[in-house]
C-alpha cells in the first residue's frame, strides 16, 4: 500500500485511498466510510493487505472499491506459511500452475 491519504467527505465522515501495488501492476482503491470505520485501522503506510472489493470502471481509469480489508499474517521466524490461492477454473492454464508452484 503507498500513497495512503486520509480525507473527510461532505457529510463529515472518515474515508481514504491508496495505491495498492504488486510486482507487475498497480491500482487505486477506495475506502468508504462505512467500510472505513470497519477496517480503517488497518491502513498504514507500506503496509502488506489483502483487499476484497470491486472494481469501478465508470472514469478512463479503474478502479477498486474496498469492501473489505485484512493484514495477513506474516512467518517472521523463517517458517514458511501456507498461501491459500483461489483461480477460476476457467483462468487454470498449465503455464499459470507451473508459475504459481515455482514461487
């Protein structure tokens, strides 16, 4: 997460965006009110997340729409932790499970 910025809406009320990067991309999330009095704790500089949202696709650029945001939990002692991987079936090629058993 980078880029975080704190702002208050018409109504007074506590939101936020960010930039949400991995290795290949990079996209804008939205944080609503209602969503951030939930999860608005978990929102740091820097921070590894997890973001279950939708997507916005109504500007030139798209967008996530945050509904729900985790922290996951990371191994610190050098033990390596189980990753849970959910891919549509439909998306399942044999290139993209060779990639996902190299890393």
């Amino acid at each position: 997460m980078t880029s975080l910025s704190r702002r208050y809406t018409r109504r007074g009320e506590l939101m936020a965006t960010f930039v949400l990067e991995d290795l290949e991309a990079a996209i804008e999330v939205f944080v609503f009110p209602k969503t951030m009095k939930e999860y608005g704790f978990r929102l740091e500089e820097d921070a590894i997340v997890c973001v279950k949202g939708r997507i916005d696709t109504r500007d030139d650029d798209m967008k996530l729409i945050a509904i729900e945001i985790t922290r996951p939990e990371l191994a610190t002692d050098g033990e390596a932790t189980a990753i849970e991987v959910a891919v549509p079936l439909t998306s399942l090629t044999d290139s993209l499970v060779h990639r996902l058993k190299s890393s």
